[in-house]
C-alpha cells in the first residue's frame, strides 16, 4: 500500500493540468481565470480524498492521480461553475402555469415586443406625437379599458403588489372586511390576512367558513370601514352547504354605506371558459360590469403574459392610486410593458388568443393531437429504453398557478417505466433535472411520465438528446 505521503507528492501540479488538451482547448472559451480556479478545486478535492481515505484505512492504491483524469474532471467543473443558473427548462409535467417554473410561456410576438426595447431605446415614457413626457402606462391603459369596461387602469409588479397598493391607498388605517370562506393563501407566500396588514389595514373577517351572508357583512360595517374586498378563491372550491354573496350585491351595498367594492381575482381572464368545455372561471369584465370599483389581476396566469398585476376600475381611484408613492415603488419595466401589451392585443380577437397564446392552446389542445404527440413521444423513447419499457397511457393535466383547482383536463402520457430492476428511477428523474436542458416531470409508482400538453413542439428534438444522455449516464 502506497503511503499518504508518496500519493500526494504523485498529485499533479496546477502548471502541468492547465498545459492538458482538454482544459488548453476550454480557455479558448472560458476566461483563464475560471479555469485555473476549476483546476485548483480538483486538486484540493483530491488532497482531501487521500487523506481521508489514508485516514480511514481504505485502499489508496484505487485512486487515479493521471492528469488527463484531474484534466477532464476540472472542464466539467469549470463548465458548471461558467453556466447560467436561471435557465430554460423542458415542462413535461403537465401544468400550465408552473409558478416554479416561471408560471406560462409568452407569445412570439410578446417576445418579439420585449427584444425589440431591449436592443434599444422606446418611447417608454415620451409621447411621440408631441415630444413631451409621457406615462408608461399609457401603452396598456386603452386595450385594457377596452377589454375590461372600465374607465381606467394601471399596471404594477405582480397581483400581490396590486392588492398591496389598492389596500394601501384607500384603507391604510381603516378596516377592510372579507369573508372567512376567502382568506386565501397562494403559493405560501401571499396571503390575504397578511397582505391587509401589510398595506396598513385592519382585517374584518365575517361569516363562516362555508357560508358568508349579506347581512355578515352589512353588521361589520361602522365608521372606520373602507373597503369590503371579495378575493376568488382560486385555487380551492367551496363545495357542499356553501354561501357566497355576489359582487352586484356587495356592489350595492358597499355603495349604500359609502365604501368601495374591490375584487381580487387572481389569474382574471377575458374569454368565458365554458365555451371551451372548462370549467367557469370568473371574467374581469363581469365583475366590472357589476359595479365594482377596483378589480385585480396577474398578467401570468390564464393571461398567459409576463408577471405584473393588474388594477382596472373608477378612474378618480385609478388617479389616487398612480399618486400613491408606492405606486413608483413597485412599477413595472419596459420588457413588462412590452410583453404585456403584445399578449393583451391578442383578446381583441378571441379566435386568435386561443390559437396563438401557449396557455389557451395548451388548455384547448384536442385530444387527438396529445394522443399523436404522446404516441410520437413513446416512439421516440421506445429506441432509448426499449419497446417493452414505454406504453402511451391515459392521464391527467393541470392548470395549476392557482386557476380552476378542479379542473382535469384528460391527456395522453409516454410512461416510461424501465426494466433494469438494479437501477433507482427516482436516480434518472434527478440525472434528467441535471441535464441540459433539465427536463422536469412525474414519477407515478415506478414510471416516468411526459405529458405532451406542456412540452413545446419545438423542444421536442432537445428533449429526446436530454433524455437519451440520462439515461446513458444512469446505466454507467
Ligand atoms: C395568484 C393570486 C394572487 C397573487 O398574484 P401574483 O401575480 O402571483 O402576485 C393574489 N390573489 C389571488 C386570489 C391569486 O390567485
């Protein structure tokens, strides 16, 4: 047995790796800097290996000190440490809006609209026609005005941000009453309670948790009251011996007593979804056309636009709102400015929202097309694992992102469930996350599912490479 001494007088010196082809090559594309530090980390780590191993008394003599070895193992070190950390991933698990993975794709032209202001300058902020300064908001203020009914609108950061800054402005100091059956928490991180508070409020709950009457809310009410605020519960249902009041009603009594009616409505969307055999979900120009003075909205949900949140209503409110300093605070950029005035354009035109937005095609997507794109998938897979490891199954999708909780939306799967008993699947579904690009999907008992609702036609090629590369890693 070789001692510890000899094995890491055998290490290669940092000079003699860098002069090795494969890391010679790679300066030419990484700065030297990440490459030497790449190799210095290889070196170390296997100082500490043989110490380690000497220590515990295990074999030493295992340990391939060849430089070419060291060499290969410092380029995929520096290659990791050079990638990017946010980057494109492939979707096969069958939700839409994947809030962790960046919620929905936009529309060519959206991103067509966000490279165009990015390469140069826009009238962000000048109104062309006279030279002078102008509002960003001026870009989306008539096409949502237009799609809503509304008199006015403003855009912020996200739908959180909305319901911050409406709740901030007209009732920091004053009380907010919601019903207990619409306290909704999304995604951990935004909850109505919280976000009342936030924004300076207090938070009157009334009624129960199934049932909330008019005359709940009309008790609450006393002279600190500002708002009664209606929020959808978007991504649960209240099913059974259930009571809600509707927003006319509340409309009306809100403006009996000199409050405002606001609603939040989470994703929002323009088109009626029964249409389209889904299930209902509520349209942000009913609840203006049933008089609610503010209503809010996320630009990344069934939207299917870039995140931002949405406040159409009154325009003296809208006004109050733009003149809260908060509003600076939390407004939007130019690439939401552009992504979101490409998406809205399309709901001037419902045939060519649901044939161009990825959301509505991907949530009105015929079965015959995902029985064909899974069966192409299967095919695909059947020369990488084998015929008898992939069968085309039915499954389910999911809208996710907090929208139509309930709805199943029935799909075709390519299961793939491989036979090499030895081998851990939970090992490739990781090794596949780590690929590049990672592809992200469920693993149901013992199979690996791809749902072709998600995977964009386009990725298809990248995915098979990224699959085909797993699983050659996960057999070796
Ligand atoms: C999703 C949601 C929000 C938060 O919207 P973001 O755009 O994610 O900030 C707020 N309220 C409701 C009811 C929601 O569904």
């Amino acid at each position: 047995m070789l001692d510890q001494h000899s094995l890491l007088k055998d290490l290669p010196a940092v000079d003699r790796l860098m002069r090795e082809a494969v890391l010679d090559e790679l300066q030419q594309r990484l700065p030297r800097q990440i490459v030497l530090q790449a190799v210095q980390q290889t070196i170390a780590a296997y100082r500490s290996k043989i110490i380690e191993s000497a220590n515990s008394g295990k074999d030493t003599e295992k340990i391939d000190l060849s430089p070419s070895r060291l060499a290969l193992e410092a380029a995929a070190l520096a290659e990791q440490n050079s990638a990017m950390s946010l980057q494109s991933v492939i979707n096969a698990t069958g939700v839409i809006i994947h809030t962790n993975l960046g919620r929905v794709p936009l529309s060519s032209s959206a991103v067509d609209a966000i490279k165009a202001v990015a390469e140069g300058y826009s009238n962000l902020e000048m109104t062309l026609a006279t030279g002078e300064r102008g509002s960003r908001q001026e870009h989306l203020e008539s096409l949502l005005v237009e799609l809503s009914g509304a008199e006015a609108a403003v855009v912020v950061n996200n739908n959180a941000a909305a319901v911050f800054l409406v709740l901030n402005t007209f009732a920091s100091g004053r009380e907010v009453i919601v019903s207990r059956g619409q306290l909704v928490e999304i995604g951990g991180s935004f909850r109505i309670p919280e976000i009342i508070t936030a924004g300076g409020a207090q938070l009157i709950e009334v009624g129960t948790t199934n049932k909330t009457y008019r005359k709940d809310y009309e008790a609450a009410i006393n002279e600190h009251t500002a708002v009664i605020l209606k929020v959808h519960t978007s991504n649960y249902h209240l099913v059974g011996f259930t009571a809600a009041v509707k927003t006319a009603e509340l409309t009306t009594l809100a403006h009996e007593n000199d409050l405002l009616l606001v609603e939040d409505l989470g994703s929002g969307v323009f088109i009626d979804l029964e249409k389209y055999s889904l299930p209902p979900e509520p349209r942000v120009q009913d609840s203006i056309a049933a008089g609610a003075d503010l209503v809010t909205f996320s630009g990344d949900k069934m939207l299917g636009g870039p995140q931002a949140g949405i406040i159409v209503g009154r325009r003296e409110l809208v006004s109050a709102i733009r003149k809260n300093q908060l509003a600076r605070v939390l407004r939007v950029d130019k690439f939401t400015v552009a992504a979101l005035e490409a998406t809205l354009h399309y709901y001037r035109d419902e045939e060519a929202a649901i044939n161009e937005l990825p959301v509505w095609k991907m949530l009105t997507v015929s079965r015959s097309t995902l029985l064909h794109r899974a069966q192409r998938l299967a095919e695909r897979f059947s020369v990488i694992f084998g015929k008898e490891s992939v069968q085309v199954i039915e499954g389910i999708s999911r809208v996710g992102g907090g929208a139509l909780p309930e709805a199943e939306l029935p799909t075709y799967l390519a299961a793939v469930t491989p036979r090499e008993e030895k081998l851990s699947t939970a090992k490739l579904v990781e090794l596949l996350r780590m690929g590049s690009p990672p592809v992200i999907l469920r693993l149901q008992h013992d199979s690996l599912l791809f749902d072709p609702r998600t995977i964009i036609p386009e990725q298809e090629e990248k995915l098979f490479d990224a699959v085909n590369t797993a699983c050659i890693k996960w057999k070796n």
